[in-house]
C-alpha cells in the first residue's frame, strides 16, 4: 500500500450562514453521505443554516438544512475532483442552494495545513497505515432493490403486501412521487468476507422472496428504471476499510463506468437525481455504503461480476489510478448516458484491473462482463428475472 500518494485531508467539516442569504461550507468528501445535489433554481427567500460534526465518522446523514447544506457542499467538491476546500453556497428557500464559489484547499506559511485539516489529516493517516495489504479484514453486503410488476395493468404491486419490513428479503420505501407504503423490494444477504460466500447469501435471500411472494403471476424487475419514475438501486456495502476520496473515485471509474455500458438505455433516466457518482452513506456498523449502481439483479452473470469486482477494486484500489470521469466530456457522458466515448476509454481500466493481485482468481466471474462490453451488449430492463434467480418458470398470464 502507499499511504503517501493518497489526499492529506478527508475528515472536517462546518458549515456558517449569514444574513445576507449565503453560507460557507467547510466540508469534504469522506464527511457525510450524500443523497443528491439541489437543482439550482432562482428566487425565493434566503437563510442561513449552521452545522458542525466534530466527529465525522460517529453517525450517518444529518437531516435538516445543516445536512442538506453540507451535501450540497460535498457533492460540490467531489464533482470537482476536490477532496477538501471550502464551499460557498447561497440559499435560494425551500431548502434549495446554489454554489457561488469553492475555494481549494491549501497549506499555510511553511507547508502546514490549517485545522481542522490537519488534526483530520493525521487521522486519516492513522487509519490506512493499519490497513494490511489486499486489506484481508474487508467485508461486504449489499441490498439490490427491485420491483413487482402487474403486466396485465403495467402497474408496480406494492412489495410490503408480501415481504416484510426486515429480514433477508424486505421492503423499502420508493423514489419521491411513487405511491404505495414500502413498495420497493430489496434483497439483504448476510455480509461475507469472500464474494463468492456473498452471492451465496444472495441467492438464499432470492429463494425466500421467492417463497413469501406466493403471487406467481408478478413480474420481478430489476435494473435502473425498468419502469418510468421507478429508479432502483444496487447499493453494496463496505466494512474492514477507511473510506476515502481515492477510494470513492476507484468504485466510479472502474466498476460504475463498465456496468454503464451494459446498462439498458432507459437506465440512463435515473441519472442525475440517482446513480450520482461518488454516492455513498456512513453506516451504523462503521462501515459504509456505495449507493452509485443501478440494481444489478438483472442478470445473475451481472450480479457476480460486480460484486467481484466490487471486491477486488475495493482490496487493491491504491493501485487503480486511471480517472476518466475526471475529464469533463465523459463525466457529461456519464450522466446522458453516452456510451460511444465512455467505452473508449475502458480498455485501459480493464488492463490495470486484470493486472492486480487476485484478478486470476476473479476472472471467471468478471471476464464475462468484459466480453458483454466489447460485445456492446446490454441488459433488458424489460425481463422478468423471478425465473432467473429462483430457477423456476412462472406460468403465462
């Protein structure tokens, strides 16, 4: 590992307002989850907000304005390839902000950075020097999400008439505007230490969704948005490794940019209030949640690729440096969807990935994704996957 090459500051943050209507986030990536960034609109009342977490890591989102100021904060140094600065954003009312300048961070006279940088700074130092190499404590779980479809009404059939509200196999709430209590199902395998273990959780969890929703005549679909303002996503779940901004931009570049090019194109529509790059949420078991990827319960070929690859960026992403989504034509082409230039510049991210430790005993489940890239294959949003994981064939309507 090389502790070294990684940004100096992930941890500090605070945010001020005043009466003039504008705020000053001081924030960084590794800070707070993020659900979204606001859509900039004009008029309305102005306020301030002020928050301040002396310690980052010790809860998960914070709610209310101070929460939706830092986020917007966050995500605006993340979208910049900025780890730490300081963010100043204007409040328009209605909990809606716009970003009026962001300010990089920087030493001070003789190269010393200020605090709370520096006392964060050493943290963060603290915590990957115990990392051990290939991070062997690494544990994974997940909560793919998808949907039960009515095809004779084309209507979603709420998840909680069937799943309950915890357990291996549940329900979730929707996306704003969907109706229905907890219409979204998830499946929540047990965490694992190896993939391999993961996905057999995966499809223990499938066969007792499979069980509880007796209704064989309902659809199951996965993906980005098999129907239209239903977004899903393919959360994973991380422990056993510090996060940080390193770490965020290796899941977007090297497993959110190849599972774009597979997607259906109709996935694109849950882009940008969804699948934003660099989404993630602090988690209460210490570790936390990469929340970019559409549900990769599409396919069960799709779904152990990913969560190998998952695994392998995750052991070994000091040594992914490759950042594409930097440059600002394929960072718009993630968002539309554009798959012509986002595929240019695959190969490289495929070549440092089949060179890491561990690639030869992941291949057989990765390669195939890589074989569907260059193939320009796609998943189909449309497809009922029920029979896909449960290995049994629904009868016709």
């Amino acid at each position: 590992m090389k502790p070294a090459s990684l940004p100096p500051v992930i941890r500090a943050g605070a945010a001020r307002g005043n009466a003039a209507g504008e705020g000053t986030a001081l924030a960084d990536i590794a800070l707070r989850g993020q659900e979204r960034m606001p859509r900039p609109a004009g008029g309305g009342e102005t306020a301030g907000g002020h928050s301040r977490s002396a310690n980052p890591a010790s809860s998960g989102r914070q709610r209310g304005a101070a929460g939706k100021i830092r986020d917007t904060a966050v995500r605006a140094l993340y979208t910049l390839g900025l780890d730490s600065g300081e963010v100043l954003l204007k409040t328009l009312g209605g909990r809606r902000y716009r970003v009026d300048k962001v300010t990089p961070l920087r030493a001070g006279s003789g190269g010393v950075l200020p605090e709370p940088y520096r006392a964060a700074s050493l943290a963060l130092a603290r915590s990957l020097a115990l990392e051990q190499p290939g991070r062997p404590g690494l544990l994974m779980g997940m909560d793919p999400e998808f949907l039960l479809l009515r095809e004779s009404t084309g209507r979603a059939v709420p998840a909680s008439r069937y799943l309950p509200m915890d357990g291996v196999a549940g329900c979730d709430a929707g996306p704003p505007g969907t109706r229905g209590a907890f219409p979204v199902a998830e499946l929540r395998p047990a965490p694992r230490g190896e993939p391999r273990a993961l996905l057999a959780q995966l499809m223990s969890a499938a066969r007792t969704a499979d069980r509880l929703i007796a209704d064989r005549s309902l659809r199951w679909r996965a993906g980005g948005m098999p129907l239209p303002g239903w977004a899903l996503g393919g959360h994973l779940h991380f422990s056993g490794v510090t996060l940080c901004a390193p770490l965020l931009r290796a899941l977007d570049n090297y497993l959110a940019l190849p599972l774009l090019l597979l997607e259906d194109a109709r996935a694109a529509t849950r882009r940008p209030r969804y699948g934003v790059l660099g989404d993630f949420r602090l988690q209460p078991h210490g570790g936390f949640e990469y929340r970019t990827l559409p549900s990769f319960l599409v396919s069960p070929v799709i779904a152990k690729g990913a969560v190998f690859l998952a695994h392998l960026i995750v052991s070994r992403y000091e040594d992914l440096t490759l950042r594409p989504l930097d440059r600002e034509d394929l960072h718009a082409a993630y968002y539309s969807g554009d798959k012509p230039p986002l595929r240019a510049a695959f190969p490289p991210l495929a070549a440092q990935l089949r060179a890491l430790p561990g690639y030869a005993q992941a291949a057989r489940y990765i390669e195939p994704l890589f074989s569907c890239i260059a193939a320009e294959q796609t998943w189909d949003e449309s497809r009922d996957i029920r029979g896909l994981w449960c290995g049994k064939l629904r009868p016709r309507e």
